[in-house]
C-alpha cells in the first residue's frame, strides 16, 4: 500500500519538478523504491516460512 501512494505522489510530482518541494518528494519516492522496499521480499518470505499452527488454534481451548 505505501509503494502505491509513493508512486502516486512521484508520478504527480513529475510534472512539477523543478521545485524544491517536488524535488525532495522524487528524491524521497526514489530511496522508497531503491533502499526500502527491496527490504520487504525477505520479510515476507520469513513470515511465509512459519509454522501457522497457532494461526489455526482454536482459542477457545486455551
């Protein structure tokens, strides 16, 4: 979701982007893209990785 609203927010400040203000939300959406979201592919294939057993657990026998 926050990959999405950074792409929007780039793509909206394309046009304008000769200012300071739309220069640093590039630069920004540019980190996002290159240092923090890359970040998320071992994240997500750790938690795939778990055991799911106390996802299923019933709880009303604890």
């Amino acid at each position: 979701m926050i990959a999405w609203l950074w792409l929007r927010m780039a793509t909206l400040a394309v046009p304008h982007g000769k200012s300071d203000f739309h220069r640093g939300k590039l630069a920004a959406a540019h980190h996002f893209f290159t240092h923090e979201l890359p970040k998320t592919g071992p994240q997500h294939a750790l938690l795939r990785s778990l055991d799911p057993a106390l996802v299923r657990l019933d709880d009303t026998c604890l």
